[in-house]
C-alpha cells in the first residue's frame, strides 16, 4: 500500500497564530522527523472575515502508521514539556479538523 496523507487544518485563538507558528517552527516539525511523521507542506489559508487558518499535509506509510506515529508523538516528552510551555496564556488552537487523503493512481504524490 502507498503512503497515505493527513490533511490538518487549525483554527488558531484570536492573537495566537504567530505564537502557533513559532511552536511549529521551532519544535513541532523536528518532533514529528524523529517519530516518523513527515512534513509535505504548510499554509496559510485567509479567510475574508474570519481568522487565518494554518493547514499543513503530512506523510505516513499508511493509516496504522499514522496512529502509531501520533501516540509516539503524544508521548514525546520534549513534545509534552513544548506543548506544555506553549500553553501558558491559554491555548493556541480552537479547532483542529483532521482528513486523510489516498493519492490517486496518476498523482505525483504517488
């Protein structure tokens, strides 16, 4: 089986999108190399009125992988003491819509 996709998109609080973006920069995409999670690309998607979301698409060898990446991921303990610090006004994110994407036969992801 090909390699799957996850298509992530956050809604972040009002005033943390910057702070959201240094978490990632600076920790959250070392942390998903080391348990397998590979980064494809990251965006910013505007929205007329409404707060930018940040959408990103990640790689795994298939679904189960996926899993066993996250909770890896999860357990992490740079992650954990990141994620924790990243919190202490309050938390970044007010929603996170999740989406796996099989490529199909001709894409170049493939």
């Amino acid at each position: 089986m090909p390699d799957v996709y996850e298509l992530c998109r956050y809604l972040p609080h009002e005033g943390k999108l910057d702070a959201l973006l240094a978490r990632f920069r600076e920790h959250t995409v070392r942390i998903f190399a080391r348990h397998g999670i590979a980064s494809v690309g990251f965006w910013l998607e505007p929205r007329e009125g409404e707060r930018t979301r940040l959408v990103y698409l990640l790689q795994h060898p298939d679904r189960e992988g996926a899993t066993a990446n996250w909770e890896s991921f999860g357990q992490d303990p740079e992650w954990q003491q990141v994620y924790m610090a990243s919190m202490t006004d309050g938390p970044l994110v007010e929603a996170i819509e999740k989406w796996f994407l099989d490529p199909v036969d001709f894409s170049p992801l493939r």
